[in-house]
C-alpha cells in the first residue's frame, strides 16, 4: 500500500480536504447566512464546521477499525461483499455528481465573467485537458497540487480587507437579538459549504503517517470554517447583514469596490485566480471517484476518460443554467447531509457496537 507514487504526505490529505471543501458556494455565502440568522450568521459557521470535525473523525475512527489496503477493501470487510459495495456505489455515484456540479457552475461562472461568447463545450473542455492530465499520474500528484494551489492563493481572502474603511462593527450589534434559534436554522443551509472532509475516509489508506489523520481532518476543517467567517464577517462589516440579502453573491460585490489607479478591473483579475482554488474540488472529487472504482491503479485511465466524456456530454445535453445549477446544489446538499454526516455515525457504531460480536 505504501507505493511511493501512491502515498500521500500529511500536508497534503489536509489540502486536499480542505481544497475540495472550498469551491464555488463560498461566492454566495454570506448572503444565503444572512437570509437565515441575519446579523448573528457567522456563528452559525462555527458551529457547522465542529459539526464537520466531529464526523470527519467518526470517519477516521472508523478507517483504524479494520486493516485494509483499499477504500473497496474497508466497506467489503466491515459491511460483506454486498452490503459494502452497495455503499461503495453510493459514494461512486455521490461524488461523481458532485464533481459534474462543481464543473457546471465553474463553467456557468467562467462564461458569465470571461468567455460570455464561447460554447459550454468548449470551456468544459478547456477544464476537462488538465484534469487529465493531473488524474492520471496519481494521487500523489493531485496532493501536491492542492498543496501548491493552497500556498499560491492563500493572499486572496487578505485582499478583501482593502474596502474595510467603508464598513461599520454596529451591523453586528446586537448579538443574539433574536436568539439561538435563527442560527441553529442557518447551519443546515452551510451543509453544501462544508461538503467534501468525507474524502478523508478514503484517503486514509494511502496516507503516509496515519496516526496524524485526526489531526489532519482537524485542521482541514479549520482552514474551511477560518476563511468561511473571515469572508462572511468581512461582507457584513462592509455591507450589513440586510443589505446583503440584496446581493447574488457578495463577494464579487465587494471586489468591485477595491480600485487601483494603475488597474482597472482587480476583480477580474481575483476571479481569474479563484477558479485555481475552484479545480481542486473537482479534481479531488473526481479523485474520489477513481479511488472507489480501481484503488491506486493509475495505469488504466478508461474510468477517467469515460468520466470527462460523461460529464461533457451531460453538459451539451442539459446545457444548464445558474438557476438549474442551484437546483442541483440543493440535491446535492441533501445527499450530502446523508454521506457526510449520518454515515458515519452508522459506521462507527456498526464498527465498534456490531461488528466486534459478528466478527466472533
């Protein structure tokens, strides 16, 4: 299992997790919080992500239960040979939607910002090339640009604290006006957010030092939920909580007010930048495919091409829009709730209730 082109460092399970948990739903954020607690919506953000850390280390607990050498090996081993594969194609089919919707509305994005004249097709493809070529040298490749990805962009969320002057700190006040229970209502609305930390239980073979896999999800989920209040504090400093709920996303609203007297459009300029952080969750959910269907195999790529070429079809087929896009994310969130944050609660009392008086 410790083949060297296999084998992922510490550093980078912790960036791909947190690389597949922010993509595109960060833009909008601060609005869809807003909508739900108002001014205390941050908070909630908080309590989704201990609420992701507790299930990524359900996961991990889980992952330590039983020796294996495969995400495949693990369920067939705790949960028979059809019980686990069924759960096996449940993940294959959950991550590979959730990679087509993270490309759908990268697409959606990449056309409305940039290529406004360009066929979907084209730009699918354009997204499709160096997903290949990324995928098919292997999982250690694939941690090493998240790794990268992460330190080439790490400057981005710093860049909005350049309008902050013309925010005001009472949009927070007061706190906890109408209680708890508007918070606790936003934090099933973050779930699409923090979506993605359950790749941890399939990575966990491959990494390198697994007794620091706890510590890793850990600090994957603080990454995440850290930029997810710093942007969303910063916009309801800058906007107010009420304002915002006028926004489609705003942070491209705040982008706009950063001007430089040598530079026209800076937001252009960020947006471009972001779509690097967007790739790493597509590619790292379309990683999670592979590793369900062939393991550390990287010698046949025909799962991979017929992965690309099903996603582009689909795209030309449906041709979908940002309003079916966010019909999609729903459905997905919903899925999600269920892979991310039940499962693993089942597994880990099948592992530690169940399993041990089977297993006699």
């Amino acid at each position: 299992m410790q083949n060297k082109k296999t084998s992922i460092t510490v550093m980078q399970y912790i960036f791909i997790i947190q690389g597949i948990q922010i993509g595109p739903g960060i833009l909008s954020l601060p609005k869809v919080i807003a909508e739900k607690a108002g001014p205390d919506g941050w908070i909630s953000i908080f309590i989704g992500g201990i609420m992701s850390m507790l299930a990524s280390i359900l996961f991990i607990l889980v992952a330590k239960t039983i020796p294996h050498d495969s995400p495949s090996t693990l369920l067939k081993r705790l949960f028979g040979k059809y019980v686990g594969g069924g759960i096996r194609y449940i993940y294959i089919l959950y991550f590979s939607l959730y990679y087509w919707i993270v490309l759908v509305k990268s697409m959606l994005f990449t056309k409305n910002w940039f290529l406004s004249n360009t066929p979907d097709y084209v730009i699918i493809f354009l997204f499709c090339v160096p997903t290949y070529v990324l995928l098919k040298k292997g999982l250690q490749i694939v941690g090493r640009y998240c790794e990268l990805m992460f330190f080439m962009t790490m400057w981005l969320p710093f860049i909005l604290l350049l309008p902050l002057s013309e925010g005001n700190w009472l949009h927070f006040l007061p706190i906890l006006k109408d209680g708890f229970t508007p918070i606790l209502q936003a934090v099933p609305t973050l779930i699409y957010s923090y979506l993605g930390f359950e790749i941890c239980f399939f990575l966990y073979p491959f990494l390198q030092q697994k007794k620091y896999a706890i510590h890793g999800v850990i600090i994957a989920n603080l990454i995440t939920m850290s930029v997810y209040a710093f942007v969303t504090i910063i916009c309801f400093y800058t906007f107010s909580p009420n304002s915002i709920t006028q926004f489609t996303q705003p942070i491209l609203n705040l982008l706009k007010l950063i001007e430089f007297r040598f530079l026209e459009r800076f937001d252009m300029i960020w947006l471009s930048i972001y779509l690097l952080v967007v790739s790493t969750s597509w590619i790292a959910f379309l990683q999670g495919v592979l590793l369900l269907i062939k393991g550390s195999d990287t010698k046949k790529n025909f799962s991979l091409l017929g992965l690309l070429l099903a996603g582009g079809i689909a795209v030309i087929i449906i041709s979908p829009s940002w309003q079916q896009s966010e019909g999609y994310q729903n459905i997905i969130s919903h899925i999600g709730f269920i892979v991310a944050y039940i499962f693993p609660f089942i597994f880990w009392l099948y592992s530690k209730v169940f399993y041990k008086y089977i297993r006699r």
